[in-house]
C-alpha cells in the first residue's frame, strides 16, 4: 500500500493560487471614490495612506521578529486573517476612523506578508536545494500578485457601477476567504534555527541594522535610494485616482489605468529573470529617469485638467513600474 505520508506537496502553486485571490481587491481601483463615498476628502486619503505606509515601515521592524520564531505559514495566514478583519470592518461600519482602522489593518498585513512571503519560498527552494532558482519563482508569484490584481480593477469599477460598494466588500471577503482556506494545505519549512532566537539578541540586531544604515556607506546608499523612489513612487500612486477625479474622468478609466499597471508589473515578474541577466546595470540609471520625468508629468496634471491627457501620463507611470517591480525581486 503507498504510503500517502511519503508525497510531497509542491507548495508554490499553492502559494501561487492564495496570492491570485488574496490580490482580488475590488475596492483598489476606487478606493479614493470610497473614500468619498464615507465622507472623506483628498487631505483625509493623503493622511490614511500615510499612516498606512508609516505602519508598514514600524511594524517591519518588528515583524521580522516573529517571522524567525514562528512557521512561515501561520505567519502568512495570520496576515491574511489581518486583511480578511479589514474588509469585515468597512463591511459593517463607516466614517474617517473606520477607513483609517482599515488602513492600519491593511499596512500590519504588508508588513507580515512582505517579509515572509518570499522567506517562505526560499526555504522551501533551499530545502530542495535549488535556492538557484529563487528569481524565477517569486517572479512568477509577481505575476500572479499582478494577474489577480489587474482583473480585480475591471471588476471592481463594473461591480461598483451595477451593485454599489455593499457587494464589492462582500465579494471580496469571498475571495478572501477561499485564499486563507487554501493557505492551510501549505508544508511548514520551518528551519531548526526558528524559535531558538533570543528577543534580547533580536533587538540588538535591529538596533545593528539600523546603525550601519547611518554609517556604512555601502549599506545606506542602496537605503536612502530606496527609500527615495519608495516615497516617489507612493506619491504617484497616490495621485492616479484624485487626478481622474478631477478630470472628471469616467468611473471605467479608474480600472483601465489599474489594469495597465497591473499587467506591466506582471509582465516584469513574470520576464524578471530574463530581463535582470541583460540590463541589470542599465535599470537604476533608467528608473531614476523615468521618475523624474513621471514627477514633472504629475505636476502638469493638476493643471491641464483634461482626463486623455491624464490618462497618457497615467500610462506611462504605470509603464514605469516594470522596472521597479525588476528591481525589487
């Protein structure tokens, strides 16, 4: 009789799976409508999405922390549950600190996802050892990131348009719940190394980390860069929807430029490792380039108020962001 035990289950299609659905997020192409929709305005989604990014960044810090003590896979789910209680809680109530609440919710989930998602994927490719293969893996888990999020942004305008923000939530946390489910038939890869790091020492780590950013120039080069661009690339993302709305742009354009963007990040996930061997030194000097003159174009925007105009520099924003998504894997 075979032995069931003895089968290994190939997690990164999983993985793959989870992360198409977890990315069904209806509400992204029109988030800034349904913030106006709960009576905020443009100063009210600048601040949120700040203090979303800013939860982000702090709770990286400590989030690396749980990541070494627990299995990569409760920490995924665990992320996911954190996103699912989001969507629950615009559900059932509304108002600035409820969209705000949502925010925080949401930027505790990248910073659990963010760091152990790709942790997860190296130990499993370590534990087979092709570890070699990392950039093709993750690039392909990119594409699907961006797959799911491209068909969310037709969806969501047209659910928007038909049945109102109710059904968007409601069928998001569908597909949110299908993704967590599917989490729980991932294999641990749980290294012997985890849960045997002290917090004591952690910290230390951290409080190391953080000092050589400041000192080794090497180190913090490469940190202040990204950080830079990181803060650049917000802005932009952050402005796509106001300027339609100032523009009066059709509700459809919202998730025409969401899709554009999509499928480029995907197309950059899914060529990563093809596209990095050739032009590798050639992508900063392009990207800071091509966010400059996304800077300028973004500017322009706020005063010639027509949304085909817009619509163009949307586009090539959103061309842009192929090369931020091959720098980033």
């Amino acid at each position: 009789m075979e032995n069931v035990k003895s089968k290994e289950i190939n997690p990164l299609p999983i993985l793959n799976f989870a992360t198409f659905l977890q990315y069904q997020r209806f509400v992204m192409p029109i988030s800034f409508l349904f913030y106006l929709h709960n009576g905020l305005n443009f100063s009210d989604f600048i601040l949120c999405q700040s203090i979303y990014s800013a939860t982000c960044l702090l709770g990286k810090f400590f989030m690396g922390f749980v990541g070494d003590i627990f299995p990569k896979k409760y920490i995924l789910i665990t992320a996911y549950f954190l996103f699912m209680a989001r969507v629950v809680l615009w559900i059932n109530f509304d108002g600035f600190w409820i969209v705000l609440g949502g925010e925080i919710l949401y930027g505790l989930f990248k910073a659990l996802y963010r760091g152990n998602v790709d942790s997860y994927i190296y130990e499993y490719l370590e534990q087979k050892n092709i570890s070699k293969e990392m950039t093709d893996k993750y690039g392909k888990l990119s594409f699907f990131t961006s797959l799911g999020s491209a068909i969310s942004c037709f969806a969501g305008v047209i659910l928007y348009k038909y049945f109102g923000f109710k059904t968007i939530l409601y069928i998001e946390l569908l597909t949110q719940i299908i993704a967590v489910s599917s989490l729980f038939f991932l294999p641990n890869t749980k290294p012997e190394s985890q849960g045997k790091i002290k917090p004591v020492i952690y910290a230390k780590n951290i409080f190391k980390g953080i000092k050589s950013v400041f000192s080794d120039i090497k180190i913090n080069y490469y940190v202040y860069y990204s950080a830079l661009l990181s803060g650049f690339t917000s802005i932009f993302v952050w402005n796509f929807q106001p300027l339609l709305k100032l523009s009066s742009a059709p509700v459809i354009l919202y998730g025409i430029v969401n899709f554009v963007n999509q499928i480029f990040r995907g197309f950059g996930g899914l060529s990563a490792k093809k596209f990095l061997q050739k032009f590798k030194n050639k992508l900063v000097t392009t990207e800071y380039i091509a966010v400059i003159i996304s800077f300028i174009l973004l500017i322009t925007g706020y005063y010639i108020k027509n949304y085909i105009y817009i619509l163009r520099i949307v586009d090539y924003m959103c061309s842009n962001t192929i090369i931020c998504n091959l720098r980033s894997i």
